[in-house]
C-alpha cells in the first residue's frame, strides 16, 4: 500500500478530473506493487472519495519538462462536492492499494492534521 498526504491546489478544485499528483518518493513502490513491475502506463482504479461513493478514475503516467509523472484522475464529470467540503489548502489522505486485480484509492479528509498545521502556521 502507499499512502501519503495531498494538500488541495487550484487544480483539483478547477478541473473535472480533480487531479492528485503523486509525489515522486512513490515511484519505485507503485510500479512494483501497483504496477507489477510494468510502469510507464496509465491504468484503470476505483477511486473512494471522502463521502463514500466509488468513482471511476485512472493513475494517469505523463511526462512534462520536468521528466514523468503518475496523476489520479477521477474519469468524467463529477463535481467536487464527492471530495466533501475541501478548500485549497486542504490536507487529504490518499491511500494506493491493489487488491487482486484492482486497484484501489482511498480518499479521506485529514482533518487532525489540517488543525494540527493551522494551528503551528499561527506560531
């Protein structure tokens, strides 16, 4: 499994797709227990927002001028209110998981350490 946290961006709030970035330090982990060793493509998941509805969604492999990248991408056009009420600056959990042959993301707002971190930007 891998985990880590996302801290929401104009992106996720402006597009459809609500895109996650996933941070680099994950690369080597999602392609051997993602990907089964296979990387460098996009794949299907099921992804499970904060508000419990499974999305459909893919962890997208693109390269920019900053070399490639994995992105979980919710497929079609959902608003963004499956995500409950997130604003930019929001921390969310984002949790990777296969099981068989799916592939799961878990989304949970992280409120405790969103007041955690408010609370220590106010020292």
């Amino acid at each position: 499994m891998i985990s880590f946290f996302f801290k929401i961006g104009k992106a996720f709030l402006k597009y459809s797709n609500h895109p996650i970035t996933i941070p680099r330090v994950h690369y080597t982990r999602l392609v051997d227990q993602i990907y089964e060793s296979t990387g460098k493509k996009t794949t299907k998941v099921r992804i499970t927002p904060p508000n419990g509805r499974i999305l459909n969604g893919e962890i997208y492999y693109g390269i920019a001028g900053y070399g490639p990248f994995y992105q979980i991408k919710v497929l079609g056009s959902y608003p963004s209110d499956h995500f409950g009420n997130v604003k930019i600056g929001s921390i969310l959990q984002v949790a990777i998981k296969k099981i068989g042959d799916k592939i799961h993301v878990i989304i949970e707002e992280d409120v405790k350490l969103a007041m955690k971190i408010d609370l220590t930007s106010q020292i």
